[in-house]
C-alpha cells in the first residue's frame, strides 16, 4: 500500500512539472528579435516672403527674419498657377536630399481695409 501510495505521489509530480513546463512564456530570445521600427517622420515647414525669381522647376523668395534678408530657393514638384514676381506667397516645404521641396505654394492676398460709413442718413422729409 505504501509503495502503491509513492507511486501516485511521483505521478502527480511528473504531471505538475509537465503542466507547468508548458506554461511558460516563449523566450526573451525572440522578444528581442522584434524590434519596434517607427517610420522616419518628416518635418514640414512654412515660409513666406516675396517672390524674387520663379521658373518651372524652382521659385526664390526673399523674407525677413529678425530684421535680416534671407534668399531662399526651393524645388517646385509641379509648376506654381498665378504666381508672378513680387507677389507675397506663403510655401509649406521639407528638406529632402540637401534640397528645399515646396510641396504647397499659396498666393497671400492682403485683406482690404474695410470702410466703415457711421454717417447717419439725413431725412429730406421736412420743410420748415
């Protein structure tokens, strides 16, 4: 009887290591071999200024920035509609190979000064 009692004894403990056993989380091995890759985000600018020289392929603006004249050139993706020399633009851009890419480039229209009439409007309906 005793022996038949040890017997059990050992059998549930093959059995608990064998459960146990299987429990266990795969190695850190293969955690270690996912690495967390982030795509390289870009930064995208603004600029604005006026317009010094504008072909097909590139524009050159001249802006100021803390009271000194910058020339910027920069490489048009797609050739820029309505935009002449002198004209104040405003181009959303990154840096791309060393190179200044404007993927955007707006026309800034100045808001007009808007008049406002506070006369008030003289009644010709009376004859003294």
């Amino acid at each position: 009887m005793k022996k038949a009692l040890v017997y059990i004894i050992g059998a549930a403990f093959l059995l608990s290591a064998i459960a146990f056993a299987a429990d266990k989380p795969a190695s850190t091995a293969a955690a270690a071999d996912q690495v967390k890759v982030s795509p390289v985000r870009i930064a995208k600018m603004n600029a604005t200024g006026k317009v010094v020289e504008i072909s097909d392929k590139t524009i050159k603006i001249e802006r100021k920035v803390k009271n000194n004249v910058e020339t910027m050139e920069f490489v048009l993706d797609k050739p820029a509609e309505n935009i002449a020399v002198n004209d104040a633009v405003k181009i959303a851009y990154i840096e791309k190979d060393g190179a200044l890419l404007a993927s955007r480039v707006a026309k800034i229209i100045p808001k007009k000064a808007v008049k406002k009439e506070n006369v008030p409007e003289q009644s010709a309906s009376g004859k003294k």
